[in-house]
C-alpha cells in the first residue's frame, strides 16, 4: 500500500526539480527526503529516479506516480472521512429483520428516533419469522434482527450472537363486546370454555400452541372456529362475534370496533422480544444507535387502556 506522506514527498521533488528545494519547502533535511524516496521505491518495487549528474531525475514511473499521486491523495482523503462518517453515525446502512407485529409498533418509532439523532444513516426493514432472521444475520445479510426467543432477560444463552433485551410482551384475551363477559376486567380462563376459538397461526405455530397450552391448565380444550394470518385479521373475526382469541399486546395494533381486550387471572407466559446482532459489529455507530433507538420505543410502547 503507498505510504501517503512518501507520495507527498515524491511530488514535490519532481514538482521543485531538486531534493534541496524540497526539503526546503517540506522543513525536512536533504537526507530524510533521500531515505523518503528510497522507501517509496522499495513500495513500488520498480526504480523512480535516476542519477544525472549531482541530481536526480524522474523515471518514467516516477512521472506517473507523480502525476497521479494527487488523486491517490484526494481518494485517500476522502475515504478516510467517509470512515470517519461511518465510525461517528453520520452515515451507513442498518438492514434489520422483524417479525410482523415488532415492525408494526417498536420499529416505525426506532426508525424516526434513529433519524433524529443519526440523519445520514439509511435503514431497510425487512419481515421474516425468527429462523429465517436469524439465518441472514449469521450469514452477514443483515445487521440486526427484533425475535420473539423463549427465555426472559436473565436467562439469554451464550453463543455466537449479542443480544439485548427490549420487552417482555404479555398476553391479553380478546372478546367480542357483546360478550356475556366483556364487562369484567379480569378474565378467568375457565369461563371461555364454550366460547368459540380464532388463532392467529402464522409461519410460527406458538400462540396456537400457547392457546392451547393455557386453556388446557385451565380445564379444557379450545374449539377452534376459525384461523387468521395476521392479528388484525382474527380481531376482525372478534368484532363480529364469532369468537374470542388469545393475543399478545404488541400485535393488537389499532384496536377495531365492537372488540375488547381483557387480562386474564393466569396468563401465559409473555412473549420474551430480543434485538440481536453480530459482536464484531454491535459497537458499529448505526448498529449502537439502531439498538438504543429500539430500546427507547420498548419503554415508550403505549397501550393506555390495554394495560
């Protein structure tokens, strides 16, 4: 690789045609802007000077080292602000990865508190289940994903990933609200035993197995009326009485009419929301500001009377 302050030296021997005038100009002494030149032509490899006489002259390589040392001086430049920019947040890309629901709530804020404090950065979300996500995040595809993982905060495993803890995202029961039991505030699970079922079973089957799992400890067995892809979807079968369904609060969204949403008396479990990243890149500026800025939107998430 040229060595920049050699490529200096070296042009400015040819531009002021001797070492003396040089070394002048330079504040260096005639021998340093010797031994200069003989580094650089150890780097390139080839001879950049000839002895005429008591001076020197440029060989033909050393004419065109010297004619385009600037622009090597002006990429070097620039590339090293261009890294500077990228060390201090003022430019760069974060690809993150999130499941539906996290892209719908935490995300959108993230995004607008990220390009507050960071505007050169540029973000581009993408949706994907848990697996997928964190198979482009192992191969480099992206730099972060938001996943649902099943163990709390102080439980995350050690492996080849960081990750930091954003929320712990609880259950609630959602009921039509002409519902004999829409009135109450607490649920017991018990009394929806009759009640008709709706499951929002996407590529990821855990709040059909959650469902499933909770009203079982509860006595029963759920009747399965009717499956949706999305939460917005099975709160539409809600507002129209088919049935009640199990939902966790971040995938509730804009609240639809004629639908409530209710505690229960012995939730399940919440669902535990992790942002993961690579270690070699968690202290990248875009990566840093990503995380803070999603942290931020997990503590400032508002559900009012969902709570």
């Amino acid at each position: 690789m040229l060595n920049p302050r050699l490529l200096v030296v070296h042009r400015a021997v040819v531009e002021d045609g001797t070492l003396t005038a040089a070394a002048g100009i330079l504040g260096y002494t005639v021998s340093a802007v010797s031994q200069q030149l003989a580094a650089l032509e150890r780097d390139v490899g080839q001879p950049l000077w000839e002895r005429v006489g008591r001076g020197v002259r440029p060989t033909p390589a050393g004419l065109l080292l010297a004619e385009r040392s600037q622009r090597i001086l002006d990429a070097i430049e620039k590339t090293e602000a261009e890294l500077a920019d990228l060390r201090l947040g003022r430019r760069g890309r974060v690809r993150v990865v999130s499941f539906h629901s996290a892209g719908q709530s935490l995300l959108p804020s993230a995004i607008a508190t990220l390009y507050e404090s960071m505007p050169g950065i540029t973000l581009l979300p993408v949706v994907d289940e848990a697996e997928g996500a964190l198979r482009r995040l192992r191969a480099g595809e992206v730099e972060a994903v938001i996943v649902v993982e099943p163990y709390g905060r102080d439980e995350a495993p050690s492996d080849d990933l960081h990750r930091t803890h954003l929320l712990d995202d609880e259950y609630r029961i959602l009921l039509p609200d002409r519902h004999p039991l829409a009135r109450r505030r607490i649920i017991n699970l018990a009394d929806l035993a009759d009640s008709g079922w709706i499951v929002a079973a996407g590529p990821s089957n855990y709040v059909r197995d959650t469902t499933v799992a909770v009203a079982r400890r509860a006595g029963f067995t759920p009747r399965f009326v009717a499956e949706a892809d999305e939460f917005s979807t099975a709160q539409g079968y809600v507002s129209v009485g088919l049935g009640v369904c199990l939902a966790p609060m971040l995938a509730l969204g804009a609240l639809q009419r004629h639908v409530v949403v209710r505690r229960l008396r012995n939730p399940p479990d919440p669902r535990h929301i992790w942002v993961i990243t690579r270690p070699a890149i968690v202290e990248q500026a875009p990566v840093r500001g990503l995380i803070a800025a999603l942290r931020t939107a997990a503590r400032s998430t508002d559900t009012g009377d969902l709570a």
